[in-house]
C-alpha cells in the first residue's frame, strides 16, 4: 500500500511517503512560513522525488489537530481535496497520537507537549511500549505551570516529553520533575510525517479510514474568531 501523510499542525510542515512497512521518502520544514504558500509543492516535490505520482497513491493521511487552528485547516483541507479528486480512502490521526509514536517502544509515559499560544500548551498523556500505544489521558489545553504540578504530585517515574513545547519550557519541566523529566531529542520532538503514516497504515489494517465529506479538524479548545463572535452576541444581547 502506498500512502502519503500529511502533518500541518505546527510550524513545522511534515510529509511522509509510506509503501507498506517502508518509508520512502519524508520532509520537514521548521519555518514561519505558511503551510497554505508551500503545502502542494512540498508534496509534488516529495512525490517526485519518489518518481511517484497521485495516481499511485492507495491511501491518504492527515494530522487532525489539535494545533494551529490555520495549519489543520489548510491540512485537512488539501488532504480531503487529493480524496475527492482521487478516490482514495483517508485516515485521521490525532497529532498527539502521532507526536507519541515518536517513540514507541519508550517503556515510560509519554506527555506531548504542543504550544497552544494563550501562555497554554495541548497536551495528553500516553504509554507507548512493546510497540503498543496506549491513551492515558484525553486531549487538552491546559496552563504548562498547572501540567507540570499535576505531573509532579504523581511521581510514578520518568515522564517522557515530546513536541514543541519542550525547548521553551525545558527549565519548567526540568525544575518541577527533576531527572523525571526526559527530554526527548530534538529529531524525536517534531512533527513527523512518518509517524502520522505510520499510525494511519496500522488503521486501515484494522479497516478504520474517515469519511471526507465529514473530515474536521480537532481543535480542543475554540478559536478566536468564535469567542469573538459570542463576546459580540453577549454585547448585542439586550438581557
């Protein structure tokens, strides 16, 4: 089966091309720069540098959030063009989920971290080992000072930190938790395509796959257009 991911729910625009168990090619790009001015050519790129073309694909990809509320939808929004257009089927993946299987087989909690602008962070909390992933938490939007003394009034061991919410909030988790806190290294942080691609083949080996027209990203938490809406319906709200 060949498959193309897609991860567009932080700065860094991540691609995978998966062929069964093989990972052909993958790209990532750490620039503020806007997934809607690089997106398709990023992917034409990756696929021809494969010597692939969207014909070729079997199956699509997409990190659903939670992120950047503008990267998922231009994500989601790509990826549900390429299945209409294509015919081929598609698998949403929770970008926690993915950030998680960047380390499968750490024996330890795993707490992805990722900058949800608001002096908060999206996060949750799995137990990846055996190659297994296991979900221990939901997601949410939560203040790091609030996670990180949660986290420390449960010392059950080493906690293993993935996303981009590490590298500015190393001092925090490193003050709190101690040498329980396990940085993991900078390529195992990031958003990665082939762990979105990864997570989606196994999905669809269980015959799980989205309906297009449905697709939506995960935001968690709402997003500042709506919360302006409502402060204007309160304003204009003569009760």
């Amino acid at each position: 089966m060949r498959l193309l991911a897609v991860e567009t729910s932080t700065l860094t625009g991540a691609l995978a091309l998966l062929d069964g168990e093989a990972l052909i090619a993958e790209s990532r790009v750490n620039v503020a720069v806007t997934h809607g001015e690089r997106l398709l050519a990023a992917v034409d790129a990756l696929l021809t540098g494969a010597r692939w073309r969207v014909a070729d694909l079997d199956a699509l990809a997409v990190a659903i959030g939670p992120g950047s509320f503008t990267g998922l939808r231009i994500g989601v929004s790509t990826v549900k063009g390429l299945a209409f257009a294509t015919g081929k089927p598609v698998v949403a993946v929770p970008t926690l989920d993915a950030l998680a299987w960047n380390v499968p087989f750490a024996g330890r909690p795993v707490c992805p971290i990722l900058d949800a602008k608001k002096g908060e962070v999206y996060t949750a909390l799995y137990l990846t080992q055996d190659g297994r992933l296991d979900r221990l938490s939901p997601d949410r939007a939560v203040a790091p000072e609030a996670l990180v003394e949660e986290l420390a009034r449960d010392p059950g061991g080493p906690i293993v930190f993935v996303g981009d919410g590490v590298a500015p909030h190393a001092a925090l988790l490193r003050d709190a938790l101690g040498a329980g806190a396990w940085l993991a290294p900078p390529g195992c942080r990031l958003p990665s395509g082939a762990s979105v691609a990864d997570l989606a083949r196994r999905a669809l080996a269980r015959g799980e796959a989205a309906d297009p027209a449905s697709l939506v990203p995960r935001y968690v938490r709402r997003s500042e257009a709506e919360l302006a809406r409502e402060r204007r319906q309160h304003v204009g709200d003569p009760h």
